[in-house]
C-alpha cells in the first residue's frame, strides 16, 4: 500500500505574544493516510484538525516532528501541484462571478489555458452549480460558497484533495451530493483527507478515521473497528412472547426491555442469544430480528472526549 499522507510526532506550539507561555496544541501527532482512501480526521472543535492540516499545507511550520505528502517534506513545495486544498474559512473575491474566481485559480494552479473552460464547466456541474457560474460570489449562499471552494480544490485535477469541514454549511440534500463527489474522486484513484466533525458522514464514506482529542490522536483505524472495549452486545426483537416468559426475559437483559406494541427488545450479552433464542422459541414467542449492537463512532467519540476531561 503506498502512504499518501505521513505524520510523524507533530508538535506545535503557539505563542499567544512576546513574552507569554507557548501553548501546546498539537502533542505528537502521529498518523499514515494511504493513497486512495478517503481519511476522515475528527474531533472536536479546538481538537487542532485545522492546525494539522495548515501544517500539512506547509502554511505553518510545525514545532517538532515531520509530515510529507506524496514522499515530499511538507518543507518543501514540489507536491503542491499535486494538492487540492479546501481551507476552513476561504477567503473568496465576493466581486468575481463563480465562474470568473474558477478560472483565477485554474490559472494559478497552472491549468493549460486551452482546456480551463471545459475543465470549469465540468466542476460547476460536479458541485452542482451549472446554473450559478456568471453570478457574482456576493450574491452566493453559504452553501454555494462552500460548493465553489470545493470546485476550486479540484480545478487542477489534485492526486490528493484535503478539505477542511467541507459539509459546513450545507443541508441534507447537499450533504448528499458532496458525499457522492467525494465517492467518485475515490473511484478516479484520488486520496481525500476530511477534517470533519458530522460523525454520520464520517460512518457513510471513510475508509479510515483518526480521532484527534485536545492535540492528541486517540482512535485511528476503520469506522466499524471501533469498539468501547465492553462486551459484544446484540439486539433482539421478539413478538408474542406470553407474560411469564416476559418476566424471565428481565434476567437476560443488560439494560430493561423495551416494548413497542406486540413487539419486545432486548439488548443482551452476544453470548447469550443462544440460550435466550431457546427459552423464546419454547416459550411460543416469534423471533423477528437479531442483530449485533454496533457501537457508533459517536459513542466512541464522546468517550474519548469525557476520558480527556475527566
Ligand atoms: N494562530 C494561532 N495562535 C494561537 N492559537 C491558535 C492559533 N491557531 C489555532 N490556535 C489554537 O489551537 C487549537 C487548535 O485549533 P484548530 O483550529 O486546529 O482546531 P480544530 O480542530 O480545527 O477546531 P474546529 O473544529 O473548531 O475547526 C485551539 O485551541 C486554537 O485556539
Ligand atoms: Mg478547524
């Protein structure tokens, strides 16, 4: 697997003015992000994502340790061709037309001016803006901004796209139409690096995540590899059980039942469905669904953030 992305024990301090103590955001950061996969970078605000990333950029120079993008010393700018880059809060020209500010950056990220034209009306359509291209980014929603800014991280064709919160901003239905962009820059053999905290798109779309907590990482790997450490859980809903077998379904049950009309759900001990499914089924009860209780990245995510706390 080739690495597309390398952190090695980042640190980063600020000095708020002459003469105060530096303050420490990032303690040791230490991350891989292949080349392919879409990386989802989360925590919570403050956590130093954005930090993370201006490093990465090469936009600020790290205290100690070192990342590189493509094999290149962030130190030094030759991948910066090969980089689309979404900043968190992008400054836009509000007086050039969507497609006017496309064009400005395609020119400066030194797209062959025989094929700028195409290649803009190409991303306004991605993003979704065909229809607003001659407007001026003044009269442009929130949405639409964020939209243009990611067309303008993808005007030069990047290997590797970060994008800081790129849902910011954007409702449902746009949430949508993003996630599949990104889907297909997957499928074009792109790498994509998300600062994010909607924990839903995350689940949806990352291959792999790292949860970064007060400048520390404190969970990398996949979505689904997540776990609190507990025991395996499972859901089971049953229908028609008879009163006495209600009352011995308590004992199973590692937090009440739950009734919901002639159905009853029960979370128990994964080791346990075996016996509970028999005493069920003899007991005359239908079985409707077991499923595992997986523990969502949610869960994991305030966890770590009360354990920082506490
Ligand atoms: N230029 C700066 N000078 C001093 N402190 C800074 C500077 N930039 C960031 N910080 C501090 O570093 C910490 C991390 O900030 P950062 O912007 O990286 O967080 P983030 O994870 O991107 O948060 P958010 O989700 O709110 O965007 C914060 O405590 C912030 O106040
Ligand atoms: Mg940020």
């Amino acid at each position: 697997m080739t690495v597309a992305v390398e952190i090695d024990g980042l640190v980063k301090d600020f000095r708020p003015g002459l003469g105060l103590r530096a303050k420490r955001v990032l303690h040791g950061v230490t991350f891989d992000v292949e080349a392919g996969e879409i990386f989802g970078f989360v925590g919570p605000n403050g956590a130093g994502k954005t930090t993370t990333l201006k490093v990465l950029m090469g936009l600020i120079r790290p205290t100690g340790g070192r990342a590189s993008v493509l094999g290149c010393d962030v130190r030094e700018h030759d991948f910066r061709r090969q980089v689309g880059f979404l900043p968190e809060a992008p400054y836009f020209y509000d007086y050039l037309s969507g497609a006017e500010f496309l064009h400005f950056y395609a020119k400066v990220c030194g797209v062959p001016a025989a094929s700028r034209e195409a290649r803009i009306v190409e991303l306004l359509g991605w993003v979704g803006l065909e229809h607003a291209g001659g407007a001026r980014l003044r009269t442009y929603s929130k949405g639409m901004l964020q939209r243009i800014g990611i067309a303008q991280a993808l005007v030069h064709d990047p290997q590797v796209v970060f994008l800081d919160e790129p849902m910011s901003g954007i409702d449902p239905i746009g949430r949508k139409e993003i996630r599949d962009l990104i889907l297909r820059l997957k499928s074009e053999g792109k790498t994509v690096f998300m600062n994010t905290h909607i924990l839903s798109d995350v689940e949806m779309l990352c291959d792999r995540v790292a949860v970064i907590v007060k400048g520390r990482i404190r969970f990398e790997g996949r979505p689904h590899e997540f776990s609190t450490g507990g025991e395996a859980e499972s859901d089971v809903v049953l229908a028609s059980a008879p009163a006495a077998l209600v009352e011995s379904l308590e004992h199973f049950a590692s937090d009440g039942l739950r009734g919901h009309g002639d159905h009853i759900e029960i979370r128990v001990p994964s080791k346990r469905v075996d016996a509970l499914l028999q005493e069920a089924l003899t007991a005359g009860a239908q079985v409707i669904s077991v499923h595992p209780h997986r523990t969502s990245l949610e869960s994991i995510f305030l966890s770590a953030v009360e354990e920082e706390e506490a």
